[in-house]
C-alpha cells in the first residue's frame, strides 16, 4: 500500500495527462445559480462544444443544474480541459452579465477537478453525473430532466457534442446495444461508498481509482 506521502504526490502532477479521463466540477459563486432561464443551458452547451473541439478534449458525460455543472472529459494535450473550463467560463459569464444586466463572477473560484481511472471508474463517474438531478429529487427518472448527456448514452438522441468514450462503446457491438446495456446500469444503485468515493476525489483533488492505478 502506498504512503501517504506517495499518494499525494501521485494526486495533483497527474491531474493534467492526456488520455486520461478528468471528472470536473464548476459551481456558481456561494452556491447560487448560473442557470437562470431555459434558454441559458444551449448557450453553455454550444460553447462546450466550440471549445472542446478547439481545444481537443472529448466531451463524454454531462449534466447542468440550476447551480453547478458536471462533466467527464477525456484531453488530448495536457493544460487542454484548463484551456477549455477557462475559455468557457470567461464567455459564459460575459453573456449571463451582457443578458441579465448583471456584473461581477459567476463562478465559485477554481473548478475542481479529478482524474479518473477508466476501466474501473468510468461508467460509475459517468452515472454519477447523470443521476444528479435524480439524487437532488428534481425528477424521478434521469431521462426527465432535459440537460444531461443521458439523452445520448442511454436513449441514442443525437448529441454532437458528445464522444463516446472506449468503455463506452465496449458496452455492446451496435449503438441500440450499448445504449441498452448503459441503461441496465442504472437499475443498480450506486453505493454510498462510491458516493463517498467520487465526492472525496472531486473536493480534493485525488486520483480516483484503485491502488494500482494511483502509482502506475
């Protein structure tokens, strides 16, 4: 088992590489709304798109609530999903300002973020961000709340902006099956030690996976 000291040191310098997924949080300042009417969330939506394709980080999951975003990113360069998260940000809140004649930020300090160890986390990130309208029991089902990337993963609506991930596409051989076998995920409940798991590497900046996979 690693030390502590060895896995802190394995936490941050790895939060950057390229290839590996990133799970990244952004939260309005003090925990108030950056989403204000419904017209709001394809604005930030197609500006996600613009940017992660200028800046070459695929866009696999998804979810916009009234007060904070979650997405899972996959970057090509290393300082990618920086580039990406900052450049969106700047615009977004330009245009909150411009249209609701306010000033000021937006956004609650630095985005948080942590890297993901695919092949045992990826699909448990990626319904963690999907099920959080469903957990802050805003809808019952995930497919009834609009802005998530469920549409997509779980019931085939086009998303340009969404990449399919290889665990993903390693779901099934055709689209209609993989969207099957993603949605036969959510019959089992996350645990709470996942919850607990997912939540802890957000706030702190941990690699989130197993051992062998925090010190490779």
């Amino acid at each position: 088992m690693s030390s502590p000291e060895g896995k802190m040191m394995a936490r941050l310098p790895r939060l950057n590489l390229p290839g590996i997924p990133q799970h990244i949080t952004q939260r309005g300042n003090n925990r108030q709304d950056c989403f204000f009417t419904e017209q709001d969330y394809p604005v930030y939506l197609d500006q996600l798109k613009e940017y992660s394709r200028k800046y070459q980080v695929a866009v696999h999951s998804y979810v916009l609530m009234t007060n904070h975003v979650h997405l899972l990113l996959t970057p090509e360069e290393p300082d990618g999903v920086s580039r990406l998260i900052q450049s969106l940000g700047r615009y977004y809140v330009r245009y909150v300002n411009q249209s609701y004649g306010r000033s000021g930020t937006l956004w609650e300090g630095r985005f948080k973020s942590s890297l993901v160890d695919s092949e045992n986390y990826f699909l448990i990130v990626s319904r963690y961000i999907e099920l959080n309208p469903v957990r802050t029991q805003m809808v019952a089902e995930p497919a009834d709340y609009p802005w998530s990337s469920y549409h997509k993963n779980a019931l085939g609506r086009p998303i340009e902006l969404i990449t399919p991930h290889t665990c993903y596409l390693s779901l099934g051989k055709t689209d209609r099956k993989r969207q099957s076998a993603y949605r036969a995920l959510f019959d089992t409940p996350i645990s709470e030690n996942k919850l607990e798991e997912i939540r802890d590497a957000l706030n702190k900046a941990w690699v989130l996976g197993e051992d062998r996979f925090k010190t490779d």
